[in-house]
C-alpha cells in the first residue's frame, strides 16, 4: 500500500473524508471547489509527465525540495465535477510527507514549490491512479484537480559520495560490511545484544535515494535494539563505542536481499550513516 496523501484521496472518493491514520483534527469546514475544477485555464503551466498547474500564492525565498527531502504541505482535492475528494487532517500544520514515497504526479508539482507557495493542479486520471499489482484503482477513479500549499521543506542529511563502493580507507569485515569512521567516540564497550541502543540513523540504496532517516523527526534519536536492525547493520553497529559516527556499506544478502518480502523495503547493497549516541 502507498503510504501517500493522494493514494488515501483514492479511498476518499469512496467512503472517507479524512486522511486515515495520520491523526490531528479533521478540517471543519473544507474549501468549496474553485470555479476552474473542471479543466485548467489556458495559461496553466503543462508539467512532464502531463498535469497542468498553475500559482495560486505564490511563495518565499528560492530553495525547492528536493528528491530525498521531505515536506510539511496542507492540501484539499477534489473530482473534476467539484465533489470533495479529500483534505489534509490538521488544516494548522499539515502534514509531512517525504518526495520519494509520494505519488510522482504529487512529487512532480511539490519540487516546482518554495516555501508558502499555493499551487493548484490538475492531474489525469492515469496520473492519478496509475497501475499498481497490490492497490488496483478503484472502480469510481477519477480525473483530480488539487490545491496543495507547501508550508515548510524539511531537508534530507546529505547523500553520500561514495555509494556504490566503499573508499579505500574504509575496513572491511570478512561478512562483506565495509565501515568508515566518520567521527571518533569515547570509551571501549561496544554494543551487546539486549541493551537498547539511542541512535540517529540515515540509509540510502546506491542510486542515491534515502529510504530512512532519524535526523528529519526532529532533535530525539531513535531507540532500537541490536535484534531490530538487518544483519549487516548490527555487526557493524557492534563494532561502534558511544560517541561514534560510522558510514557502512551492507550488502544485500545482509540487508533485505534484491527482491525483498515486503514493499517499502529497500532492495539490493545498502549505505547507513550511524551516530551511536548512548547505549544501556
């Protein structure tokens, strides 16, 4: 299932009218359609995979977001005959959404943006609901026209250069992990399996799409134990003293393999970033 804004709007135009599982308050009273939701004028801007869009507020400064970044956006759709499709559940804040698991047409239009900026878009229903072997569209899918206003970029850690190979000065461990010491720590102790271990914690595939982040939640690390993490990643984390931040290189066989059980995991060779910041 896609975990995106226009994916649930999917369902909204069947039975909901809140974005589910995302909590926060239900707008009272959503906006009515705009007097264009059936077709873009003119002057709209033609995108290219196909949508039209067009400035409604416009927004400030210059920095778009960019394809690793996430975003904190407030949105309302509707279909091309004015019916409510769906809307953001909290209208004050948003909600946040990260480019790489949003539907590309969404993604497409959310890159064009600066922060404050309203834009209003018209998407096909191909774009809208495209294929998808364990979400079919449903049988009421339709052409959607949005308003998304984008409130804040929340930016990615920086990809790493060396993704497809480790350096030279990286050490290599018989299992394949490869492990560069980005920052010294402190003490001797490693990791041991059933302590609880704070981390904050980045991953990319070799393309150079992140796929999880620690760092983009704010200013807590995150909390796991040794047994929660893929193979290659625990040894590499126990070889770690606290205060330490490693890059490693797992290869799939100690990740989630080249085609992996579930979706949202990433397939083949894998690069982590890993701040071990305290461990009980």
């Amino acid at each position: 299932m896609r975990s995106t804004f226009l994916v649930f709007a999917v369902y909204l135009l069947i039975v909901v009218t809140g974005l589910a599982g995302l909590g926060g308050p239900a707008s009272a009273a959503p906006p009515s359609a705009p007097p264009d939701v059936a077709a873009p004028p003119p002057t709209a801007q033609k995108t290219a995979s196909g949508q039209a869009t067009r400035l409604v507020v416009p927004g400030t400064g210059r920095k778009h977001p960019g394809g690793n970044d996430c975003v904190r956006l407030r949105y309302v759709s509707w279909n091309r005959q004015g019916a409510l499709a769906g809307t953001s559940s909290n209208d004050d804040e948003g909600e946040v959404e990260c480019l790489h698991r949003m539907l590309p047409a969404i993604a497409e239009t959310a890159a064009m943006m600066v922060e404050g900026e309203t834009r209003r878009l018209w998407i096909p229903k191909a774009l809208a609901f495209p294929p998808d072997d364990d979400d079919p569209p449903p049988a009421r899918a339709s052409d959607l026209t949005y308003d998304l206003t984008l409130l804040a970029i929340i930016p990615a850690p920086p990809t790493p250069r060396s993704l497809k190979a480790p350096p030279a000065r990286a050490r290599k461990l018989p299992s394949g992990v490869a492990i560069e010491i980005l920052r010294k720590g402190t003490g001797s102790l490693h990791p041991a399996e059933g302590q609880q271990l704070s981390m904050n914690l980045s991953g990319w595939t070799t393309d150079g799409t992140m796929f999880q982040s620690t760092t983009m939640a704010g200013d807590h690390p995150a909390e796991f134990t040794l047994a929660a993490l893929v193979p290659g990643l625990r040894e590499g984390v126990q070889q770690m003293v606290v205060g330490q931040r490693a890059r490693m290189w797992i290869p799939a066989a100690l990740a989630y393999g080249v085609k992996p059980r579930r979706r949202a995991q990433p397939a083949g060779n894998l690069v982590f970033e890993v701040e071990l910041i305290s461990v009980r």
